[in-house]
C-alpha cells in the first residue's frame, strides 16, 4: 500500500512539473542552431543588441565556442544572470539543448522578456569553432 501511495505521489508530481515546463516554455522564442550566423549578422545590421551565451560549462565551453558568444555555465546562472540585460533579446545555447532551455526558463521566471532557445545547440552546429 505504502508503495503505491509513494508511486502515485511521485506520478502526480512529475505531472505537475511536466505542465509547468510546458507553459513556461511556450513562451521561450526557439530558433534552430543553422540560423545563428544568419541572427548574428542581422543583429549587427540593426543593432538590436542581441546578447547571445553559451552555458557549458567552462571547460566545454573552451573547447569549442561560436565567436559570440559568452560563457555563462548554467551552473552558477543564477548568480551571474543580473549581468545581463532585461531589455535586450537574450539568445540561449548549450550542447544539447537541455541547459539551454533550463537556462531560459530560469531568466523568464526573473524577468527577462525576450528569450531564445538554440534548438540543435552544438551537437548539430556545423560552423566554425574557436577554443582556448
């Protein structure tokens, strides 16, 4: 019986979390990880100043970057995201996709409007690459 009750628990839990992921992400702009050179440039035509991070962490990060892109490891986003600013779009991408989107929700949820998850992140990214 205690069993089941924990396996309910636990079921009903993860619904919650489910449900609030999908209307927190609704919100969160998406953009494919082969239209990034594209965003750059046209965010250098209008100067839009579209702020674009990269939340490996630091060792990934320095592996392999887009020129672009600063690194802000997801894990110590919420220590640092107060450097960023509310009022500019800020574009998201990691390895996956996975921290990048968790990185998204965590800076809609303090207020940043104008968000984007790089869907593809840099599993699928077939640009250039800089390291240090």
């Amino acid at each position: 019986m205690r069993k089941a009750l924990n396996f309910l628990a636990s079921g009903f839990l993860l619904l919650i979390f489910i449900t609030g992921c999908t209307e927190g992400e609704a919100s969160i702009g998406q953009m494919h990880v082969n239209d990034i050179l594209e965003r750059m440039a046209q965010s250098e035509e209008t100067g839009d100043g579209a702020v674009y991070i990269d939340v490996r962490e630091v060792h990934e990060y320095d592996d392999a970057y887009i020129e672009g892109f600063i690194n802000y490891p997801l894990s110590n986003l919420e220590e640092t995201f107060r450097d960023l600013p509310k009022d500019k779009e800020i574009i998201i991408i990691c390895r996956s996709g996975n921290r990048s989107m968790q990185a998204a929700s965590l800076l809609k949820q303090n207020g940043f409007d104008q968000v984007t998850n790089v869907q593809g992140a840099m599993v699928e990214w077939q640009g250039e690459t800089s390291s240090k």
